[in-house]
C-alpha cells in the first residue's frame, strides 16, 4: 500500500524562491529513489508544500535518511522559519477512483 506525505516548509520572508530552487536541485534524486510514486512541489505567497507518495513505509523510511534530504536540508537551513511540518497520511478514497484518491 502507498505512502502519502505532505510536507510544509514556511520559508523566511523574501526566500521562497530560495527554497524552490532547493527542492530543484534534489527533486531529480529524489524521483530516481527506490518506491518514489510521486513527489510535487506546490506553493502560495509564502508556504511550500511538497506532496509524496511512496510504494512502502520502509521506501519513506530510506528516503527519509538518504542523501537527497540531507542535502535538502542543508541548501534550505538559512532560509526557513524552522522544521519542516511532516504528516504521512492514510488514503480514504471515497467516490469515483480516480478522482477520490490521490493516484
């Protein structure tokens, strides 16, 4: 059974680009990890909110200790508020399957 995360990153006014363009450095890495279904970035005025889905909680687990987050989290030290918010979330699909659940 997938794995979906949902990561809030709350940038230092005037870095959001900054953090952006961490997330394009290591995105192609994290997209080459084993059981990485899904890992989008999205964002508003001032939030960051990468979405991830993983084949497995072990695949999380792995990335969540590689080198693509270490260096994540070194190219946005200086530019965030503090901690990332992390939530992993059971899928309830409900109504049509394809629109009701993320894929």
């Amino acid at each position: 059974m997938s794995v979906v995360v949902v990561a809030t990153i709350t940038p230092l006014d005037g870095h959001l680009q900054n953090v952006v363009d961490a997330f394009a450095v290591v995105s192609p890495k994290v997209h080459a990890e084993p059981g990485n279904e899904l890992y989008a970035l999205h964002r508003d005025a001032g939030t960051v909110v990468m979405i991830e889905r993983w084949a497995s909680p072990a695949d999380l687990a792995a990335h969540a200790a590689g080198d693509a987050i270490t260096e994540l989290n070194a190219l946005v030290a200086e530019h965030v508020s503090g901690p990332s918010e992390v939530r992993v979330l059971e899928n309830v699909p409900l109504g049509d399957p394809l629109k009701g659940s993320i894929q």
